[in-house]
C-alpha cells in the first residue's frame, strides 16, 4: 500500500472561510457572535476573528438550531442557556457521519472506476 501523507489541517480559520462553510454572510456569523454567548473566536492583533475547531463547532450548533430547526434566537438562546448539550453532542455526531458516508461513496466510485478500466 503506498504511502499517503496526511493532511494539512488548519488551526484557525478566517470569518470568510467559516462563512463559506455554511453558506452565510460573514455578516450574520458576526451578528451571531453578539448575540450567543458561547461563540467567542480569539482575535489577532488586528482584529481579525480567528476561529478554532471548536469555535466551529459551535456555529454549527447555532445554524442548526436556528437554520434548520427553526428557533427564533431567543428560543435558541433559551436552548443552549438551559444546557441542553445533547442536541450540540447530535450535531456533533451528524455531522461525523456526514463526513463518513461521503468518504465511503468517494471510496466506492473510486474502486468501481478502477473495475471498469
């Protein structure tokens, strides 16, 4: 089996590039900054956001609830306030295999395209 080097995964991310991963305006990832609590991104000497992993995470959360869920923010922040962690846990979780089932169908198509050649 040949060697594969690993990927190169980025410590933090820029607003633009967190904003891309969700489809939304930097704008609205900003405004949700003001409004929950639990996102709070380090910022550089500039003032540029720079946001972790776990920043991410959390963002992730916050578009779920309020994106697909449909909860107000309020009722969003009611959500999180009342430390109903199990629902960021599930997102959490979803969207690990999300990344595991779109790896398997990758890996799939790939064999599959090996056979016919």
């Amino acid at each position: 089996m040949p060697y594969k080097e690993r990927e190169i995964e980025k410590k933090y991310h820029s607003i633009g590039e967190v904003a891309e991963m969700f489809k939304v305006a930097p704008s609205l990832i900003r405004y949700w900054e003001g409004e929950f609590d639990i996102i709070r991104p380090k910022k550089d000497r500039k003032g540029n956001r720079r946001y972790t992993k776990d920043d991410i995470q959390k963002i992730r959360y916050v578009y779920h609830l309020v994106k697909e869920k449909g909860y107000t923010l309020q009722g969003a922040q009611e959500v999180i306030s009342s430390g109903k962690n199990q629902g960021f846990d599930k997102v959490a979780a979803v969207q690990k295999l999300q990344e595991i089932k779109d790896f398997l169908i990758n890996l799939k198509n790939e064999l599959q395209n090996r056979k016919g050649s």
